[in-house]
C-alpha cells in the first residue's frame, strides 16, 4: 500500500483519541461544544483526505491512447 493511503487512518484515530483529551464543555467552538467540534472536524477531514487519495492515485486516470 502506498504511503500516501495510510493518510486514511489520521481522521480514524483523531476520532478515537479525541474523547480521551477533548472531553469538556468549554471552551466553545463556533457554538459547539469542544468535542462535538473535533468530531466534526475529523468528519470534514476525512472527506479532503479521501479526496487527496483518490486525486493522486493513478488508477483513476484515463488509459492514454496509442497511435
């Protein structure tokens, strides 16, 4: 597995240790509670990486054409 799709496992991890740090009311975070916005953060990164991966993985380019 390239070393570019272990970048997957970021959000997975941030959403499992968060609750371990993050586990308080204040400070709020665009009205959110810390966690909940951590948790939304995760979920907004893992959209990008997900994005990244598929933008630089080269099986979903097009086949060139030969002559």
């Amino acid at each position: 597995m390239k070393l570019i799709q272990w970048l997957a496992a970021l959000p997975a991890l941030g959403m499992l240790a968060g609750p371990f740090f993050l586990n308080r009311v204040e400070p709020l975070v665009l009205g959110m509670p810390l966690l909940l916005a951590w948790l939304v953060g995760c979920t907004v990164a893992t959209s990008a990486i997900m994005a990244l991966i598929y933008l630089t993985d080269p099986a979903n380019r097009e086949p060139e054409e030969g002559p």
